[in-house]
C-alpha cells in the first residue's frame, strides 16, 4: 500500500492528536453517562430472546407492587383490560371467579401486568425486583405469581442465585451457559405435554433465580451482564442435534456422577461422569456431621417407621449397582429392619437437623443441610446419635461449580470448562 507523503502524515498524526486530547476534556460524568446508557441499551437489546415463565410464589400472602406506568391484559389472549401510573405494594386476593388486585376485582382469571419498561425491574413481588412482566394466575383456589420475561434476563438472575459474582468471569459464563441450556430444554420438554401455568420454578427445583436481588450495585449489575450474560448471550450446549439437559451442582468431591443414575434419565455421552480433581477448594469436598439421638429418633418417625425398629443397631448402605452414591440405606434395629431411599432418608436427617438449628439461632453455616449428598457413610453411636461422613454437596451429576470455579482459576475459559463436564457438547449461538 501507498504511504502518503511526509507532510500529510504529519497532518493525520496531528488530527489523531487531536481528537485524543478532546476526548480526555470531556467530563467524567458524561463519559459514564454515555457507558451507562450503552449499557442500558444492551441489557433492552437482550428482549429478542425467547420468553420464558418462572414461579416465583404461590398462595395470597405475597405482596406485589408495579414501579412505574404498566398496561393490564387478562385471559388466555391477554385483552387489554386498563392502564396505571403505578401498583403501590398489595396482595392478590381471590374475588368470585376472578382475582382482586389493588382494591380492584377481575374477573379473568389471569392477569398479566406489563411494566413500560420492563428491562429496569419494575415488578416487585415481596420486596424483590424483577424484570419482565407479572402473570397473576388463579386456579381453583390458589394464586401464582409469575415472572414472564426473557431468556437472556432470566439468566442473569440465576448466575446471581447460584455462584458468588467474585467468582472468576470464566467460572460465571460457564453457569450462564448451563443455566440457559438447562432453561431452554425444560421449557421445550414441558410445553411438548401441554399447557402450563409456568414453564419453571424459582427454586433449586428448577434453578435458584433472585431477580434482581443480586444486582444492588451498578458493578454487581456489570458483572453479570458484562461478564456473563451478554459475552455468552443465546449459546447453549447441545448433543447429537438434541438440547442438552444441563444438570450441574455445588461439590463432587473429586468425580461427577452419570445423569442416567442420578435422575433416571436417558443415558447421554456427556452426562456420564468425569473426574474432577478442582472442586478440593469447596468447603463440601469432604465433610462429617452428627445428629443427636433426639434427632435420629424423630427422623425415624418422620419415616413413618420407628416402632418398627426398636433400638437402633446400625445403618447400612445399600451398594448401587452403579455410581457412587448411595440409592437407598438399610435400618438395621433390634425389632426389625427398613429399607428406605437414601434421598428420602437424608430429607428426613435434614429436617430435623433444621428445626433445632433454628431454634437454637445457631450460624448460617449450621442451617445448611446437615447431610450434603447421598454420598455418605453413616455410623449409630452408643448414645444413639448418628455420625455422617460423606463428600460432595448437591446430586453430583454435570457441572461441578467449585470444580468449574477451581478451573477458572486455573486459567480455563468458560468453553474448556463445559468441554470438560459436558464431554462431546456442542456449544452453538441459537440467536
């Protein structure tokens, strides 16, 4: 290429200059005026994801407000019903065959409230803000309370409810990544067998999603849309041109286990377990944990069967024939023996370990659950308490988050670390 003559590189070099030195006179303020509505017109821009429903609350003991101007529809085809400045904080309430919302009766029996700008977290259900709309649904003589938004905002929301946002970037866009993938096929799955008032649930039924409970500054908010969402935005993982069922959880303890044995579902390449020597970090690598014999005597009759045993001998697990975590324990005791599912048995354990943590107002760390996995070995002590030893937090299959955080670390991007949970993925943009 041409270079131009002498004195016309001067002239350019002296415009760049130029320009250089106007750009650093423009005020601070207006230069992060201009970044936050960049910013703004980002996360709108996110609206062309596809739309997705999650329960947030059920029954008429929540309380929801509107910030701002929205529209209300009502029916199955949304007909536009009216308009308001705003809905100051009230609870739904059931009104003849309707429902009753701000002192006002509908009698549809769904309402759907869309905020102006649904993009800034109008919606407020008990306090928390979220964006996209509000779907107020009655059936029979109970209320939902869902958040309809898209895909892309959901996402944020769950990155903020499962990992800490002072997690390495690579480690949150993984969990973008297989929140969106999860959402995606269980939204498809479930619309497949026929209408529903929701398509998931807010809890870790589904996927833990806070809204915008996790955004309370402007750099929590820019680290999970710049720094997950939006580098990551429409990619989802996928096998043999099927979706992908993104099972992911908190702590292996060194290998993740198959799906298939887990979850009953069908065996998959990708979901078959892999070892995962990164996750020795987590607090849940490896663990113990007693229940007192108060304790052990009232899960037994949350069982339904501790007459059945008299005094407890021991507690023996029932090998499986696969994997490694345990499917179901044998209560051995001096009446008799039970066989219960491992799972079943641990809720019990929970349950009670639960109550007398709070009653006691003991710390954060003392409500969490008292058995971490079903990979456990339990022992019954000569006083009659219980000693558990185990490994792992959570089902144990997919993505390990205190592996795929550990790989972060270690320098992974997010692509190597689903590479290594979800063996033979795709990772494809759909939009």
């Amino acid at each position: 290429m041409r270079q131009p003559p002498p004195r016309n590189r001067a002239r350019m070099l002296g415009c760049v200059v130029a320009a250089a030195l106007a750009a650093s006179l423009i005020p601070s303020c207006v230069r992060q005026a201009r970044s936050d509505h960049a910013f703004a017109i980002a996360i709108r821009s996110l609206e062309r994801a596809p739309e997705v429903r999650v329960l947030i609350a059920k029954g008429t003991d929540h309380t929801v407000a509107i910030d701002g101007p929205f529209r209300i529809e009502s029916g199955t085809l949304r007909e536009p019903t009216g308009t308001a400045a705003k809905l100051s904080a009230c609870r739904p309430a059931l009104s003849g065959t309707g429902v009753s919302l701000g002192g006002t009766s509908y009698p549809a029996s769904r309402l759907l409230l869309r905020p102006e700008t649904p993009e800034t977290g109008a919606v407020r259900i008990d306090g928390v803000r979220y964006r996209g709309d509000l779907s107020i649904v009655r059936q029979g003589e109970n209320l939902f309370l869902v958040n309809v938004l898209n895909l892309e905002w959901y996402v944020a929301g769950v990155v903020g409810g499962e990992l800490p946002i002072e997690w390495p970037v690579e480690a949150l866009r993984a969990q973008a990544v297989a929140a969106r993938s999860y959402a995606h096929f269980m939204t498809s799955h479930r619309r497949a067998q026929g209408p529903r008032i929701y398509d998931l649930e807010s809890t870790t039924q589904d996927q833990r999603y806070v809204g915008m409970l996790k955004e309370a500054s402007e750099r929590e908010r820019r680290i999970l849309f710049q720094g997950a969402v939006l580098p990551t935005e429409g990619r989802i993982l996928g096998f043999a041109g099927e979706l992908l069922c993104t099972y992911y959880h908190s702590t292996c303890g060194g290998r993740t286990e198959d799906a298939h044995i887990v979850h009953r579902c069908k065996s998959t390449p990708p979901l078959c377990g892999v070892r995962c020597p990164t996750c020795r970090t987590s607090p849940f690598h490896r663990w113990e944990a007693q229940a007192t014999a108060r304790e052990a005597a009232s899960a037994l009759e949350a069982l339904g069967i501790g007459a059945k045993l008299g005094r407890m001998v021991r507690i023996e697990p029932k090998p499986p024939e696969e994997g490694r975590r345990l499917m179901s324990v044998r209560l051995v005791g001096t009446s008799g023996t039970q066989t219960v599912s491992a799972s079943r048995f641990r809720t019990a354990v929970n349950t009670q370990i639960s109550r007398r943590a709070a009653v006691t107002a003991q710390t954060a760390t003392a409500l969490k659950p008292l058995v971490h996995s079903n990979a456990f070995a339990a022992t019954v002590q000569p006083d009659g308490s219980w000693r558990f030893t185990g490994r792992g937090w959570g089902h144990g299959s997919g993505m390990c988050q205190y592996g795929a955080c550990g790989m972060a670390r270690d320098g992974s991007t997010f692509a190597d670390i689903l590479a290594h949970y979800y063996p033979g993925s795709d990772l494809t943009k759909i939009y």
